[in-house]
C-alpha cells in the first residue's frame, strides 16, 4: 500500500490550545504522524511517497472562499516565527491557532489528500493518505478544531467529477466542515459515527435530523453513539453505514480516519480496543471501492502506530 507523508507537518507546532480561557498542551501534536510512520516502518508495512505531487489552487478554491485562504496565508506569512495568532474573524474557535509555518503545512496537507487522490485514479485500490493538519472540522470559511484546510472535502470534490463518492467519516468528532461543504450536493454521500455532539465537539452538529438540503437531501446521514461505546455497538453501527455505502455504490470511498475513538486517548470517550481497528478496516475493505485513506485526529500518540497498522492490516486481509 502507498502511503503519502511529508515531513512539512512538522512547520505547525501551535505551543497551546485554549480551553475556557487555559492554556493546556496542544494535543494535535507532530508526534502524531511521526509515530504512525515509525511505527509501520519497523513493521515493514508500506512504501511511502516522500514528496507528495504539488497541484493548482484551484482545488482548494473549489471548497474554501478565496479570502479565507489569502486571510490564512497573509496571516500566518506576518507571524514571526515563535507568534501565535488566537481567534479572529475566519477562526471558529480557540483550539485552532495559526503560527508561521501553519499555511504551507495545511497546504501540503491539502497536496498529500490530492496525491492519495491522484493515484487512486489511476487504479490503486488504496492509498494511505497521512494528512497533518487534520480537516474535517474546517468548512468554506473558517478554521476549528485543530483543522485549516478540509483535505477530505478537497479530494472528494476532486474524485467527484469522475464518479460518485462517498465519505465515511470514523474520527470520533462529528465532521462538521465536510457535512456543511457538501450539504447540498447529491453527488458526495457524507456519512459520519461519532460521539454525542451535546457532549463532545463540535456541539452544533452531528445530529440524526441533519440529513442534507436541497439536492443533497438524504446524502448527509449522522450516527452520533454516547460516550463510553464499546466494539460491539460500534460494529453494529459501521455496518450500518456499510449498507448505506452500498446501496449508494460510489466509484469512490474516502475515508476520514481517526484513532481519537481508541479507549485510551487523551481527550476522546469512546472504549474502542486496539486490535478492534483491524475488524474496522476490514468491514471496510469488504465494500471492494478504490479507497482513499485520510488522516484525521488521533491524540494518544504512543499508541496510534499500532492502531494504524491493525486498521491497515484488517484492511489488506
Ligand atoms: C479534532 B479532530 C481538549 C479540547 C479539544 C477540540 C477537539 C478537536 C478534534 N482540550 N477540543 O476531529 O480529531
Ligand atoms: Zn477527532
């Protein structure tokens, strides 16, 4: 399996997150990715593409208004390296900090979804798309929860004018960026389990009753699970949501990957086990799509090396 990484991540290193006016660590750390990468290394799993293939702005134009994205480039451009920039306009919450290297890192972000993207075109069955800074969170004109660009939208929009896509989206965070992007539209079927948005962010949506408008009326579908879930109820649910894929039948699947839903991570509350993510992948594998694998959040970062090799490896078997 081709696995798309670039050490540019590493430029975004906010120092701290907000919460209720404290500062606390910031949990989406570059350890993160290179933990994962280390960790399937040593396994001998994978061949990696070190230098993702750069591609026009017009992709990223398709999805995010064009001054939020000269207001994030000139705005992490006049940071000195060391500033922070918190909340303003464009920035949804205090989670999501700009610093000098955030643009380039979130456009790199953007260049490793649209690599994965690239290739499955040209006939991969699955690619491992390692996207740092997340995306799912930020929507046409805003940044929030730890994401700037919305890599996954990005890539699907992309996949879109070849064929039907659908976006099955497991971080355990509701994808509020990408279900808004594609609200409307008929021809990306965005389907999301996640934790109970009235406990955990983003509070203001992942809700049964948000089911598209318009066009895209019935191809948003939400299956939002309480704190605590354990393997067995979210086996069931992510079958659920196989039989809607199925009864879709994109030309394509992308998935927006987190290991947040992992027992042991520091700020999820689902009781998923470790060697429960191979079961995941393998479900998901079952459905035969060409499949594009994004990364999304994922904080416990000792641990998420091994999550991913068992959800890869469940999802090659
Ligand atoms: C991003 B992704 C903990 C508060 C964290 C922000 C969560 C962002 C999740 N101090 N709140 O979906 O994994
Ligand atoms: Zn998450």
């Amino acid at each position: 399996m081709k696995i798309i990484y670039s050490k540019k991540h590493k430029k975004h290193n906010p120092p701290f997150e907000i919460y209720d006016g404290v500062k606390e660590s910031y949990a989406e750390k570059a350890d993160r990715i290179e933990g994962i990468v280390k960790t399937l290394r040593e396994k001998g799993f994978g061949k990696y593409i070190q230098r993702p293939f750069r591609f026009p702005k017009k992709y990223i134009q398709a999805i995010h208004h064009r001054e939020y994205v000269r207001f994030l480039r000139e705005k992490t451009q006049s940071l000195k390296k060391g500033n922070v920039l918190y909340p303003s306009y464009f920035m949804m919450d205090t989670y999501t900090p700009l610093v000098s290297g955030t643009y380039h890192a979130a456009i790199e972000s953007v260049n490793i979804a649209l690599t994965g993207a690239k290739y499955i075109l040209q006939g991969e069955p699955v690619i491992y798309s390692l996207c740092r800074p997340p995306g799912h969170h930020a929507s046409e004109k805003s940044t929030g929860g730890y994401c700037y660009f919305n890599n996954a939208a990005i890539a699907a929009n992309f996949l879109a004018s070849y064929g039907n896509v659908a976006i099955l989206d497991i971080d355990f965070h509701h994808g509020n960026g990408t279900q808004s992007i594609f609200y409307d539209r008929s021809d990306v079927l965005y389907l999301s389990i996640h934790a109970d948005p009235r406990k955990r962010f983003p509070y203001s949506s992942g809700f049964v009753d948000e089911i598209g408008r318009g066009d895209g009326k019935g191809f948003t579908k939400n299956y939002p699970l309480s704190l605590g879930t354990k393997n067995s109820t979210y086996l069931r649910v992510l079958e659920k949501t196989i039989q809607d894929i199925e009864n879709y039948s994109p030309a394509y699947l992308i998935i927006s990957l987190g290991f947040d839903t992992y027992a042991h991570d520091p700020i999820g509350g689902f009781k998923l086990t470790e060697s429960f993510y191979s079961t995941i992948g393998k479900t998901i594998a079952n459905l035969h799509l060409p499949t594009l694998i994004i990364q999304e959040g994922g904080y416990n970062t000792k641990a998420l090396g091994g999550l991913a090799y068992n959800f890869l490896n469940g999802f090659i078997k």
